[in-house]
C-alpha cells in the first residue's frame, strides 16, 4: 500500500472510467446552457453563517455534516455543501438582480459533506446545478424539471423517476405543522423522533423505519392543505410537464433535507441504485434572498443533480462508456533524431486539431507497434532514419494495415484529410 490514500469518502476519477464522469457532467450542462443558462464559478468555501443562515440550522447538512474551520485569521468558513445558497449570495453581493429577469445560472464542481461513505454517498461529491432566480412562473419550474430530464436522456439513462410535491409557502405551513404535529403527538413514538417532530414534523414523514412509516400512514398531507395560490401553482406546473411528455409521479410524502424549499419540490430516483437513489432534486424557493439578507423579495427555482450517482447510475443500466483516451494517430520514431522529428510533427498535427499521442522512450519498432494497435489510434506515422534521410514517413491505416510513404512535407496536410474523411464515417 503507498503511503497516502485519498482521505476516507473522497473519490478521485481516472481513466477510463472518468470518461462518463466528463460526458455526464458536460451532457448536463449543455442542456443548461441551450436553455439560456450562464456559467456561474462559486467559491469552494464561503462563511459559515451562509450556509447556517442559507440551508438550515436543523437540517443535517448543516448540523452534521459540514467541514466547518477557522481560518488563520480566526473567521469561520465552511466547504461549500451545496450550491443554492452561494448562488444567491453572488446574486445578491453583485446586484444581478437588477439585470433582466430571471437570472439564469448554471454550476458545476464539488460539494462537501461529511456524511457516513457508502456506494453512491461521498464526502466529496460531485454536482450540476442550475438556478433561475427573479421570476415566480411555473412554467420555469418546468423548465428547470424538463432541463434535468432531458439531460438525463441524451445520457441514454432511462430507468429514474420524477417524484413530485409543493410544500406550499411560508404561510400555508403554520397551520399544516400544527396539525401534523398534533397528529405526531399522539403517536407513540420514541423520546428522539417526538424531539424531532417538535424541530420540524415534516421530517418525521420522511423516517425510512418500517414501524414509523406505519405509524404515520393516515398522517395529514401538506398537498391537501395547500392555499388556493399554492395548490394553483403546483397545478399550472403539472400541466407544463404532461404538455412537455415529463412522467412524473406525486409524492406527498417528499421532504428534502434542505431548510429553503417553498412550492414545487422533486427529486429525480433511480431504482438500480440501492440506498443512494437519489441522483438529483431541486425545488423552488421564495425567501431565500430575504433570508440572506437582500433587498429584493426574489423567488427561486434551481436544481442540483449528483454526477456521482448519474455515472452510478449509468453503469447500473449498462450505457456507461468508459471509453479509453483516444489519439487518431500514433507516431513511431525510430533512432533520436527521427524521435526528434515526430515531436515537431505531433505539435503541428495538434495545432491543426487533431489528437496525437507519440511512443516515448526508446522501446524498438514491434513493441511501439504493438503501443500504436492497442492506443485505438486510427492511423500510425512511422519514421525510421532511412525515410528520415529522405525526408519521407510512413503513413499506416492501423485497422486495415494499407500503408504509404508520404512527404514529410506534405504528412500535416495528409493526415488532416484522411481523418476529415474518417470524422465523416464515424464521428467520434
Ligand atoms: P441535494 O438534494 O442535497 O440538493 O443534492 C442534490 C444531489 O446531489 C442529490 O440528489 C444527489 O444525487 C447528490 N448528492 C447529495 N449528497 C451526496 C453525497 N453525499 N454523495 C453523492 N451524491 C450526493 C441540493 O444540493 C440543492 N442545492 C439542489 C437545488 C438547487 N435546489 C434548488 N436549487
């Protein structure tokens, strides 16, 4: 064993495998951006009181699960554990707002949470993200839900489901929660579940335990206490989505672990994932910008989908790729100076698009050979001294073994066309 490990919980990604890492990630953000949605690079740590303020004293996330220090001059910061909050406070801090409406904005990179690591739960993990903020419209809740789901599409990925809830606004919530907890009181509940049924009752709804889950089955329904404005809502969304062909599926039980959710919430779920099936979510949220502190009332709709559990996710359905890295041509060099040679020909072969890789090392033409066949190259350039000496190379189809000698002068201009030529049989 070497002497250092990643730290517990940490994923790193390489290839192969990484190649799905980089398709998932860029699928994704490609589908952000053909919606109108600008790249956002959020700090990886901001002040702690961010994300108390932001996310929730007594979510998990924040009461668990953050890497929370003091710098060395003795501020507070906190590894970023998500991304909605940070959003809004550069939202906020550089007066987006006041630019036209919605802001639309999309983001990628880590998150950190310290959490219990298993397949498919990190402590470093992975997300795309994208928030609209300004507009209070459920055809962007739409939007946000469709640009997920197509996202998901376009990865070949099929075997997930949408659950769907509102959770109302702030002020249909009072009186839900004091019947809910009513309710909860008079279960017979252990002392730890009463406790955090007095925090938040919601949550308890969400308690995976098959005695609770009983317990709490003719439990009251925040969607059937949903004001006149809220229940409207959620309907107008619903009808976006069944206009735009996304299946979803009502879930009134749904609770996200994040404090600032108002109205439509949904959480994309992969059946072949075990445990972590949750491989995105995402929810509107009206009072977040208050909460931290603007001046404007803006509400919010955005997403967070877990590139880790989507690769997860793939491979679970057979359609990840793990494709190697490949070049489309391999040069071999024999002797230094025809090495030299090639150094100069992979630069100008790059500078014209097209990816070289080179034997390196001094390793004897059937061993580089063998390095040009198993590279997956398209085409391998061979130089000996001879055909240096005559300013010449050989130009090798790698999958038919066709080969020609071509001028070095001319190799460039050559190797450009036949794989122009290639590109248009099979695009890769
Ligand atoms: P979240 O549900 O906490 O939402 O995280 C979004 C996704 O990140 C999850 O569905 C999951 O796929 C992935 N994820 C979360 N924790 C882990 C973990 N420990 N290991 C691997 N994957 C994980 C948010 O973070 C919100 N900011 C989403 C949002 C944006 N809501 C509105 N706008």
């Amino acid at each position: 064993m070497s002497d250092f490990q990643a730290p517990r919980g940490i994923p790193d990604y390489y290839p192969p495998r990484s190649a799905d890492f980089v398709r998932v990630r860029d699928t994704l953000t490609t589908a952000a951006r053909l919606a109108g949605y600008g790249h956002i690079e959020l700090p990886v740590f901001e002040d702690t009181a961010l994300f108390a303020r932001g996310v929730g004293e007594s979510t998990d996330v924040v009461s668990k699960e953050m890497y929370t220090f003091a710098d060395r001059g003795d501020r507070s910061v906190t590894l970023r554990p998500e991304g909605t909050a940070g959003v809004m406070r550069a939202v906020i801090q550089h007066g987006l707002d006041r630019g036209q409406l919605p802001v639309k904005l999309c983001y990628s990179g880590p998150f950190f949470r310290y959490e219990k690591p298993q397949e498919g739960r990190y402590r470093q993990l992975q997300q795309v993200g994208v928030e609209a903020i300004g507009v209070d419209d459920p055809a962007l809740d739409a939007e946000v839900i469709a640009i997920a789901d197509e996202g998901y599409r376009r990865l070949g990925l099929t075997g997930y489901r949408l659950e769907l809830a509102s959770l109302g606004t702030a002020t249909d919530r009072p009186a839900y929660r004091d019947a809910l907890l009513e309710f909860l009181m008079g279960l017979d509940l252990d002392d730890a579940t009463r406790a955090r049924a007095q925090i938040n009752p919601l949550r308890v709804l969400d308690d995976k335990r098959p005695e609770v889950r009983e317990l709490t089955a003719d439990a009251p329904l925040l969607l059937d206490h949903l004001s006149e404005e809220s229940a409207e809502h959620f309907a107008a969304v619903r009808g976006h989505l069944d206009r735009l062909g996304v299946a979803y599926e009502i879930n009134p039980r749904l609770v996200r672990g994040l404090d600032y959710y108002t109205k439509t919430t949904f959480e994309f779920v992969h059946d072949g994932l075990g445990a972590q099936s949750g491989i995105g979510g995402g929810g509107r949220y009206d009072g977040l910008m208050r909460q931290l502190g603007g001046k404007q009332d803006l509400s919010g709709i955005g997403f967070g989908i877990g590139v880790d559990r989507t690769v997860l996710a793939l491979r679970a359905e057979g359609v990840a790729q793990e494709e190697p890295p490949r070049c489309r041509v391999y040069g071999v060099g024999m002797g230094e100076a025809a090495r030299a040679e090639l150094v100069v020909i992979a630069s100008q072969l790059r500078a014209a698009g097209i990816a070289v890789d080179l034997a390196y090392g001094d390793r004897g033409l059937k061993g580089a050979m063998k390095a040009a066949d198993r590279s997956g190259a398209a085409f391998a350039l061979v130089l000996g001294e001879r055909e240096l000496a005559e300013r010449a190379i050989e130009l090798k189809k790698l999958a038919t073994g066709e080969q020609e000698r071509v001028s070095l002068s001319n190799i460039v201009e050559e190797v450009r066309l036949l794989s122009a030529e290639l590109d248009a049989e099979r695009p890769f």
